[in-house]
C-alpha cells in the first residue's frame, strides 16, 4: 500500500481478470534442401505464393517443396529453414569512377555476401545475389544515373528467365552517404537495399564513401554462384537446431519432408521431447517401403525410436506434380501435417486425425495398398498405415504415436490435446511468477486453470460422466505444504481424463426366434 502523504482521493487499479489464452495448435516447421531461398534465418511463409517466391517451384527428387506446399493445402502457418553444402554467393564486383572495367562478375563466388578488400583494384562495393546458389547466375547489373552533386546513382537488377529473355526487377536509387532522401527515407546502399531487395544484398567499402562508382550501363552478369555439394543429414541435423528454442519459434508440427535418417528423426524426436510443445510427423525412407516386412524391420532394428512425441506413416503418396507434369511420389509427412491443420479447423486436437473425417488426402493413391493383416502387423509396430479405399478415398488410417508401452499417451490425438493443454496453462501461470504464495493466490491459480478447463471439457475434451467433467485441479495446502513454499515453489497438479477415440468398432447381429422379447434379453445382459 501506498504511503499517503496528504489528504485526497487515490484511483488504483488491480487487474485479476486473466483467462488462459488460445494458442496454435497448427504452426509447422520444415527443414530441408533447396537451390534458393534465405539461408541464415527461419522464414515464415502463409501461403503456396510467398513459398515459391522465396524457395522457387519444385525440383523432381527434392521433397522439401513438396511437403511444404502440401502443408500449405490446409495449414497457413509453416515455418521454413533452406540448408545447403557449401552453396556460393555469385555477384559483381563495382570500381570507381576512374578505374578500369567499371563493373564485373565475380571470378569465383563467395561463401559469405561481404565485403573483402582487394588492393590491386579500386572496388567500391559488391552486389551480391540475396542468397547462394546457381539461381544467382541469371541476374544482371547496371549503375547508372550517377548525380554527382547528390552523390547518389541507380543500382538496377534484371532477371533471366528460362527462355533467356531479360526484365528488369528492381532498381534502387541509393548513396554511399548515410543521407535523407525527399521523402525521409535512408539512401545509404547497405540500409537501402539489404533486407528490402528481393534479389541482391551490398557490401560496402571502407574507401571514402564520396567516391562515386563507374557507370555500367550495359547489364553485367552476376556470376560465381554455385548450389555446392549435395546435403547430408548433418546439414539437416544442424538445420533443425533452429528450433530448438520454444521462445524463439513457436510451432506445434514438424514435418520430416523425406529427410528419414536415423540421425534426422533422432534429431526431431529430442527437439519434441526438450520443447515438450510439438510433435514430429516422420516418414519411412523410400528404400524401406518396398514391403511391410521392411518396414518394420527398419522401425525396429534401424530406426527403433520410442517416444509419444512422434509418429510414423507408411507408404508414400502419389501426386500429380503441375509444375513439371508428372507423377510423383513423396513423402507422406507434408499430407499429414495438413490434416492435422485440417482436423484442428474443423473441430479439436484432441479429435483423431485419422479416418473419412479427418483424414482423406488430397493424394492419387499410394505406394502401396496394405491388407488387413499388413494393417494389423504395421499398426502393432506403432506405424500408421496410408490406405487407398477404392471409391472411398486414400486415408490417415491410425494415429498411434511410437510409444511402446501402451497407454493413453500411445494415441496422437491424446499427445496433440495435452500439449495444447500444458502450453496454453503454462503461459498463463508466468504471471503468476514471483506471487505470493498464499491462499488467495492459489484460489486464482485454481480459478483460472477449471474456467479454461469447462471451456475445453464443453468441447469434448475429456472423457465424462454423469456429474464428472474429466478434470481436476488441486492448488491448495494438500500439495502447498509449508515444506513446498519454504522452498518458494507453487505447486498443481491438474488431472485430466482425456478424450479416446473409437479405432476398433464391433459390430455385432443378434439373431432370435420370433417370439423372443428384445427387451428381455437386453435387461438380463445376455447379449453383452
């Protein structure tokens, strides 16, 4: 309480009106191969669009295109991290004005955009293509315009399309002077382009920045760009470190995209388990799916990952592929990602991504159509069989995550609801941090947790009975002893009765003699 010093009317307020937020339950990430696109940080794409635009279309035999734009289908939060093996930057080289040869091509690319002094020629600054790789040797340069009373001249971009015809993209209007120009805006080269073009980055010198450069105004080829080697599951391994923390990029999904090694899903499945707010949608290695005896041998003795925080699909899909017409088959992880983001939209996570409802692909058909026994012997080996019905569709056709023992926790809907659960409980109760641990607190605590938990049993979250939700919530002095807040530590403990779905229907015919009372047998539970 304050201390007043003087009479009068003090106005305080105390805010006690916080509610456990919505969280996204179908934010995704992907990590894999491709020829273009930004290489130093996630990026977040909404929409096939702004997908192709960064990363470029679909290359037949590189899946993570595909299972990015097959996410995209339904989902519209898909965070995106391009690896490579030793891809250069190509670029142009600009002199000043006055020295010889104005503007050329990189000799050789480099594997950083910076700049790199060389004492033999009066270089100014370089412009780079944004992001290494081959797709860089189809750019051009001018520098024209050049005011040298403002100082200031034209960087313009062109662009080379497959048919060899050339437009111009872009052009700039910049300085080497930090200065204004008419309209506020920052006109020095490095904060005027980089970050803002969709296709070069500069790098200035440290020559007196009144220096002007040459004019160029016949287009220069960017050159030296190169796609380097092909990747490895290091550069897959090491790509997937930029999720690893939860504060940095918040996602719920991870789509494997092809990349089925040991060391990739092991990778996936630790980043699930650290996190403990996402699940790894995995896929078999193309070389395992020629029968379900592979299969599951490769689960077993190669793969052999025990863990609810991941789940494994087979076979792969057939799709038509529009960019290259064709058909090719892919991956089934990006399809199954999308469902999921499907089966969230449509109803709950904790509803059973799987089946005619919540689970049809957008696919031609797969790799293989498995028998009931094929089914039984995949699904008993914690993997989730793709099937084609034929005039019914190709569907999700289990949800088991690839926990051994047999629990709740073995089923993907129960892992998906309860990470929605903790997370959404969890950061609420960050402002409980540093509170008194009293009874009034607690009372809040208890408070908010059984509000957002009627919300969620109302929807069908929990398993209930006449008079029982399916929760309970205990913040109180049974597990608050004085031992508990001595220790400055608050504790609840929520249980949950989560939601099962129904996997094996029995349907069974009872037959009878004409006289014979339905209502009698029933009642005598004969028939059960």
């Amino acid at each position: 309480m304050a201390f007043y010093l003087s009479p009068g009317v003090y106005v305080r307020e105390k805010d006690i009106s916080g509610i456990i937020p919505n969280i996204s339950s179908t934010s995704a990430a992907i990590v894999g191969y491709s020829a273009k696109g930004n290489v130093d940080n996630t990026i977040l794409v909404t929409n096939t669009q702004q997908f192709i635009e960064e990363y470029g279309e679909p290359v037949v035999g590189q899946y993570f295109h595909y299972s990015a734009l097959a996410f995209l289908a339904n989902g519209n939060t898909l965070y995106c991290k391009r690896v490579h093996n030793g891809a250069l930057y190509g670029g142009v080289k600009v002199i000043s004005d006055g020295g010889t040869g104005n503007t050329e091509g990189l000799a050789a690319g480099f594997s950083t955009p910076t700049f790199q002094v060389n004492s033999a020629e009066d270089i100014l600054f370089y412009v780079f293509a944004k992001d290494p790789g081959t797709w860089n040797n189809s750019l051009k340069i001018t520098i024209e315009n050049i005011d040298v009373t403002e100082l200031t001249f034209d960087i313009a971009v062109y662009s080379t399309d497959v048919d060899g015809n050339v437009s111009k993209v872009e052009s700039w209007t910049v300085s080497r002077q930090e200065k204004l120009d008419g309209f506020g805006r920052q006109l020095y080269l490095e904060t005027r382009i980089n970050g803002y073009s969709k296709y070069i980055v500069v790098a200035d010198s440290t020559i007196v920045n009144t220096t002007l450069p040459g004019e160029a105004a016949t287009a220069v080829a960017v050159t030296g760009g190169t796609n380097g080697n092909a990747t490895t599951s290091s550069e897959i391994v090491a790509g997937w470190d930029a999720f690893l923390n939860p504060d940095e990029v918040d996602v719920r999904i991870l789509i494997n995209a092809g990349e089925a090694s040991v060391e990739v899903h092991g990778k996936m499945k630790d980043i699930c388990e650290s996190r403990r707010d996402c699940f790894a949608v995995l896929d078999l290695p193309y070389s395992a799916i020629s029968s379900v005896t592979n299969m599951v041998d490769w689960r077993n003795t190669v793969q052999n990952i025990n863990s609810n925080y991941v789940g494994l699909y087979a076979a792969w899909a057939k799709a038509y592929d529009s960019f290259n017409d064709k058909i090719v088959e892919l991956p089934p992880s990006g399809y199954v990602a999308s469902m999921y983001a499907y089966n969230d939209y449509i109803s709950d996570p904790w509803n059973a991504p799987a089946g005619f409802n919540r689970g049809i692909l957008s696919v031609l058909g797969f790799t293989s159509i498995f028998t009931q026994g094929e089914r039984d012997t995949l699904y008993s080996a914690q993997i989730n069989p793709l099937q084609t019905f034929r005039g019914e569709g190709n569907v999700i056709w289990g949800q088991k995550t690839q926990q051994v023992k047999a629990s709740a926790l073995d089923r993907i809907n129960v892992r998906r609801s309860l990470i929605v659960i903790e997370k959404s409980i969890a950061a609420q109760l960050r402002s409980y941090a540093f509170e008194p641990n009293n009874e009034i607190t607690r009372f809040r605590v208890t408070a908010t947790i059984e509000e957002y938990l009627d919300r969620l049993s109302a929807r069908g979250a929990f398993q209930t009975e006449l008079g029982d939700k399916g929760y309970r919530v205990i913040c109180d002095t049974t597990n608050n002893t004085p031992a508990v807040i001595d220790a400055n530590e608050l504790h609840i403990d929520v249980f949950l009765k989560p939601v099962r779905s129904a996997e094996y229907i029995q349907l069974q015919t009872i037959i009878t003699t004409t006289a014979t009372s339905f209502e009698e047998l029933i009642s005598r539970g004969l028939l059960f």
